[in-house]
C-alpha cells in the first residue's frame, strides 16, 4: 500500500524507484559496496528495505541495522546483534560459533554482551564469523553518519572486511557526512583507499512524479481528489515522499477532509522538520548554522549568508569558516544550491525556520 506510514518493505509497494533498487541490488550482487544518500523523508529507509527484499529472494542474506541515534561503536555493536537475532535462520547456522566467543552469552534466541567485553573488537569477531560461515551477505547499516565520531574505527573495521571476506557487502544510507566522505574519498594512506563504494543520491520527487504518487495511492482506495488540491498538496510539500504519504495516508485511511489532511500533514512535518534540524544543530555551532540557515530560507547568495551572519553576530567571518558551514548543509542534504543562491532543500524546513520558532 503506497500510503502505509512505515518505510516500504517490498519492491512493489516502492513508488518511482525501480532504477534505483535495480542499481543497487545489481551492485550488491557484484559484491560491490554502495552508498544511498539523501534528505530526512526523501525513501532512503524504504528502498533498502525493499533492497533487502529483492536480495533474499536471491539467496542473500541481509542483516538490517538501524543506527539512528546511536553514536558509539556500542551502538554498532548492539545493532548487529540485534539484526543478527532477526535474521532467525542466519542466528540459528552461526549460534554455535557464537557461543564460542568470549564476551557473547548466547541463547536460544538472544545473545547478550558480557560486562567489559570491548565493543570493536566483539563486532570484528562477529562479522569475522559471518565472513566465515554465511554465505553471500548484505549489511545495510541505515543512517550511517550516526557514527561520524567513531570515524577512524569504523573504517578501519570496514576495510578490514572488505580485504578479508569478499562474500560481505555493506549497503549504506544517510546524509554525506565526514564519515561517509571519508569512505568515499579515501586518502592514500587510507585502508580503503581504492574501494570506494559506489554512491547513489535520492532526490525528492518531480512535481509530475508527486502527482502521480498520490494519484496512484488514492486509486488503491478508490478514491479522488481534485487535480487542484493535488497541486496544492505538491506545492506545499515539494516532492519529499514521506510529507505525501502522510497527506494520502490522512484522506484514505483517516478518512480527512483535503484542508483538514493538509493542516495534519503540516503539523506532523512540522515535529519531523525541528527533529531533523536540532539532532544537525546538536554537534554543531548552533548559532552560526541557524543564522545561516534562516538567510538561506529566505533564498540567499553567498554573500548574502555572510552578511546575514556578520549583522547578527556583529563580527565578521573569513571565507573558510563559512565555507565550513554552508558545506554541512550542503552535505546533510538541509540545503541545496541552484545557480548562485542556496535554497532550503524542503519547504516545511523552510517554513519551520521563517516561523522564527528555531532558536
Ligand atoms: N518511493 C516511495 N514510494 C512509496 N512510499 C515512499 C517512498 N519513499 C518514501 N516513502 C514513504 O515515505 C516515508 C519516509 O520514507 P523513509 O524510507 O523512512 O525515508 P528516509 O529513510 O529517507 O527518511 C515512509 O512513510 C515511506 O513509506
Ligand atoms: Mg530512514
């Protein structure tokens, strides 16, 4: 159903993106590494899920790791074992290896970590043993910058897979952060200098495509919606698939009028949009960002954010520093450039920043 809330799980039940999926499990299936990137909302979930899918179907296995929030190789760790007690046929062909690793209580159904056991290096034994005793095997790690400050561990573990266990593939998604740069660019002395994997960016969808989607979701209910309100929903919420999900989801199964639907998808959006924007805020020069960020809302050149920026903080800043700045943005997929001005990649964002409630 196009217009269940939860990320799409199966390839038909994926809107408009038969050539992503294909170019990914084609990767995959070459045993080479990819990368999905893009903004909050945009299918980047979905369409691993609906990877995955189609893998299995194709005699991979594939472990699916959530790592939205975790920020320590702990976290790595605490979701592969959870993806591993998932994947039941996989835990139950590996169980007894597993229980030969210190640091591991196994059981019949859940594995816990012992006290003290170090992280990295119980998250090498585990895949070691993966690469050892599964056969062709698919990690999708989702929402990988989540991990940007353990970095230089990661890679170093990553790496060492990919010399070691040719029958692992990892499938990665999120926002181009340090971390997911530094494993696609690679310095020379990098251990993954060569190995770069391939990068595959979901953009929103086209107005036409938008109005497509909810045309095509309102028919597996039987039901339409004037081309009109249509237009008005697409403006509003300019192609991200999960604002026109939540809006077809809100006529179709809530049964919402189309005003009533749009200020629901609005107010939803509105939550999502202050999440995204203070978890990016969080690790970063808040006041800089926000000032930047609400110059841009508005529509602003280079010089423009600069000017914003000196008039508010009275000081004035040198070109590398807010070269810093914009290049996160740019690089969390917040904004985009188009000509010579940067604009806030989606409106509820846009709209959330020109509330004056982000402070
Ligand atoms: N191509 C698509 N077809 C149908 N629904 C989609 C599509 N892309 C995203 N969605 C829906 O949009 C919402 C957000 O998708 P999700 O995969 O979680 O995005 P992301 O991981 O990029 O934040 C979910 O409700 C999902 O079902
Ligand atoms: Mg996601």
């Amino acid at each position: 159903m196009l217009f269940d809330l939860h990320p799409k799980e199966k390839p038909e039940s994926l809107y408009g993106r038969d050539d992503d999926l294909s170019k990914i499990v084609g990767h995959i299936e070459n045993h080479r590494w990819i990368s999905i990137l893009g903004p909050r909302m945009v299918g980047k979930t979905s369409i691993a899920k609906a990877a995955k899918f189609r893998l299995q179907r194709r005699r991979f296995t594939v472990l699916y790791v959530n790592l939205w929030g975790s920020n320590s190789m702990q976290g790595l760790l605490d979701g592969v074992l959870h993806a591993l007690q998932d994947s039941s046929k996989l835990y139950r062909k590996v169980k007894k290896y597993l229980s030969r690793i210190e640091g591991l209580n196994v059981g019949l159904v859940h594995m816990t970590v012992k006290d003290g056991a170090k992280p990295v290096s119980l998250t090498w034994q585990i895949l070691s043993l993966l690469g050892n005793h599964a056969d062709d095997l698919c990690i999708i790690l989702d929402e990988v910058q989540e991990l940007s400050n353990v970095s230089s561990h990661l890679v170093k573990l990553l790496a060492n897979i990919f010399s070691t266990y040719s029958n692992i593939s990892f499938c990665f998604t999120g926002s181009q952060s340090g971390l997911v740069k530094s494993l696609h660019s690679p310095r020379p002395t990098s251990p993954l200098y060569g190995r770069t994997p391939a990068m595959l960016t979901i953009k929103p969808f086209e107005a036409r495509i938008s109005r497509n989607f909810l045309v095509a979701g309102l028919r597996e209910h039987e039901m339409k919606v004037p081309l009109a309100d249509l237009d008005e929903v697409v403006s509003r919420f300019g192609g991200i698939p999960g604002w026109l999900t939540y809006y077809g989801n809100s006529v179709t199964i809530s049964k919402l009028s189309h005003k009533e639907a749009l200020r629901q998808t609005e107010k939803e959006a509105f939550k999502t949009a202050k999440q995204t924007l203070e978890h990016y805020l969080e690790i970063r020069k808040r006041r800089i960002h926000l000032l930047a960020l609400k110059a841009i809302a508005i529509q602003a050149s280079w010089s423009e954010i600069r000017r914003a920026i000196e008039a508010n903080t009275g000081k004035k800043i040198n070109d590398a520093s807010l070269k810093i700045t914009v290049d996160a943005l740019l690089e969390a997929f917040i904004i985009e450039k188009r000509g010579s001005t940067y604009q806030v990649v989606d409106p509820v964002v846009r709209r959330y920043l020109l509330s004056g409630k982000a402070k």
